[in-house]
C-alpha cells in the first residue's frame, strides 16, 4: 500500500492542495489514454483553483497487470521517478515541468504531476519531421548530453547495457525476427540484400557484444526512447516526453534512434546529423573525436534495429496506424543500416 495515489480514482482535492501548494477547490479528469508505450495511465486534470496552471498531467502506473509487470521488470517507473527528480532540474532540457513526484521502491508504485504542454503539437513518427524540426531535435539531445558527460556521480541511474536489458533484447529478437521475415518481407526486400538478412539472422549472439562495443567510451544520461511519437514541437522548439527509458548510455544511442527510425529518408540523408550532433555536443569543450562518435554511431544504429524488430514482430498492431507504424520505423532503420554499411559489423 503507498501513502499517494496510484491511480486517477485516489486523487483527492486535498492531496493536490497539499502538493501543489495552493488551494484546489476541485478537479475533472480527462482519460488520455494508455502512455509510455501502454506502460503508464495518462490523465489530464482541468484544476478549479485561483492560481497555478488550469490543467495539468497526472501519470499513474498501467492498470494491466501484464504491463505492469514489464515495467517493474525494466525499472521503468523508476527510472522517469529518478530523472524528474535527479537530472531534469540540473539540465537545460525542456521537459514538462514537474510539479510533484512520489515513488514506493517496495511496489513500484508511483505518481507524477506533470506540466500540460498546451501550445505544443506532438510529432508523428509515421508522417515523420522537417529537417529544421530535426536540427531542434538533435540539439536538444546534445545539449542532455553535454551537460550530463560522464555521469559517474548520478550513481542511482544504471547503464543501459543492465543483464536484463541483453536479455531482454536477444529474447526479443529471436521472438520477432521470424514473425518480420513472414509479415514484412515486401518491406525487407525493398530495403536490403538476402545476405544482410541472412547477418541479421545472427543478431542474437552478437547483441552482448555490440553492447559492450556501444558502453566503451564516455557515456551520458540518454533519453532512451527519442522518437517523434515522443516529441512535442512548437514554433522553434520541442519538448520530450516519456522517460522512463532513462539510462547511462552512449551519446549516439540517442542520436542512431532518432535519425535512423523517425526521419524519412529524404530529411535523413539531407545532413550530416552526426556531425550536427558533435558540433552541438563539443560545443562547450568537450574533448571528444567525431571519428569516435561516427563509429559508435554505426554500432548504436546497428543495435537499435532490435527495436524496430521487436515492435514489428511481437507487439500487437491492432489497427492501420499501428501496422503503418511498424513497417515505417523497420524501413527507415534498415536502410538507414545499409546506408551506413553497419551490416559488416555483424562480420567481425
């Protein structure tokens, strides 16, 4: 049992005075739907109160047992809990202001009272971004990295590369891959040679070292789930949502998910986002070779399409959107790898 709400049904007009250090006389909530990739219940709240913002976003735990249960088991409301708490009121970031957290570490139970970005448009990783959304993208990824190099003292926040993080991602794989080669093959045909499908087919056993390959360097606190679906965008700016995927990780690892799964083909190819993202990065004198950064690009590009694999291959894509999700994220990071040559990585 926690000591805060766990869901929009325990709120209370008192429990939100107590926390938000006004008066709310009463509240409606508005149901937005499963969030977080159907791991948290979102809620907007439309506050009756004289100060403070009218409405506001307040983040539960899912109510389905078996997401739950994946959330527990990837820390992942830990995880949102520690960087509200430990990194976004150090960084420059924009991210929905925090006005009250709570987290039971006996049950993972938590609750978040969140700033409802009004104003702002969510991006869309099916219609996918203009070039100019994606230079605001990438320097706001750099600018968490940038101030957050070497992280050593954030010692709450693990490494991405955690046992059940390799587990999890081979397990994946070997679930999903098959299911692709069956459903998406009109979309790995038009993408990539039978050879590189054929390497792919290796992936499982090359996972723990392309992550060992990926944490060999200096690492940052990473986003860890920086897609358009993820984004809020703005007139000449953006804000990113969803952290509960938050981890010590490679500064590309952001970067390679980004551009590899969310830009389209033409934004993709009409820069050198590495090189954006490095110049943004050292900007401050970071002392850190954009050769380094290209390459561990190369294997963090590799490694994520574990993440289209096993969107495509083993969630659910119960309607047209879902469906056109999928074949677009495993399109454009499949020929984003062959783009890159990261195929020959899976011959070393």
């Amino acid at each position: 049992m926690s000591s805060f709400p766990t869901s929009p049904e325990e709120l209370t007009a008192q429990w939100l005075t107590d926390k938000l250090g006004y008066k709310v006389e009463s509240f409606d909530i508005e149901a937005l739907g499963e969030g977080g990739g159907l791991l948290g219940l979102v809620t907007r709240l439309h506050l009756n109160a004289n100060e403070g913002p009218k409405t506001l976003i307040a983040k539960f735990p899912t109510k389905t047992e078996e997401n739950r249960a994946v959330a527990t088991v990837y820390d992942m409301y830990r995880r949102e809990y520690r960087f509200y708490t430990q990194v976004a009121p150090n960084v420059p970031l924009r991210a929905p202001a925090c006005y009250h957290a709570e987290f039971n570490p006996e049950n993972s139970d938590f609750v978040l009272l969140l700033e409802d970005l009004q104003g702002f448009t969510l991006g869309d990783q099916v219609t996918g971004c203009t070039a100019d959304e994606a230079h605001q993208v990438i320097q706001s990824i750099a600018s968490l990295h940038r101030n957050t190099w070497q992280p050593d003292h954030i010692t709450d926040i693990k490494q991405h590369d955690m046992p059940y993080q390799r587990d999890g991602m081979i397990g994946g794989f070997q679930v999903g891959w098959p299911v692709v080669k069956t459903d998406f093959t009109d979309v790995l045909e038009a993408a990539i040679t039978p050879q590189q499908i054929a390497l792919l087919d290796t992936m499982p056993d090359q996972i723990n070292r392309l992550l060992d390959t990926m944490h060999d360097g200096p690492l940052v606190i990473g986003h860890g789930d920086v897609r358009l679906d993820n984004i809020f965008f703005a007139k000449d700016s953006n804000a990113l949502v969803d952290y509960q995927a938050v981890s010590k990780a490679a500064p590309e690892h952001d970067l390679a998910y980004f551009v590899t799964q969310s830009l389209g083909d033409d934004v993709r190819n009409a820069e050198d986002w590495v090189a954006v993202y490095h110049q943004h990065l050292t900007s401050e004198g970071i002392d850190y070779p954009l050769e380094s950064s290209r390459e561990r690009y190369r294997y963090c590009a590799l490694y994520l399409v574990c993440y289209a694999v096993i969107i495509a291959g083993t969630l659910d894509q119960a309607n047209a959107r879902g469906r056109k999700l999928a074949e677009t994220l495993l399109g454009n990071s499949l020929r984003s790898l062959a783009e890159l040559d990261a195929f020959e990585l899976l011959t070393e």
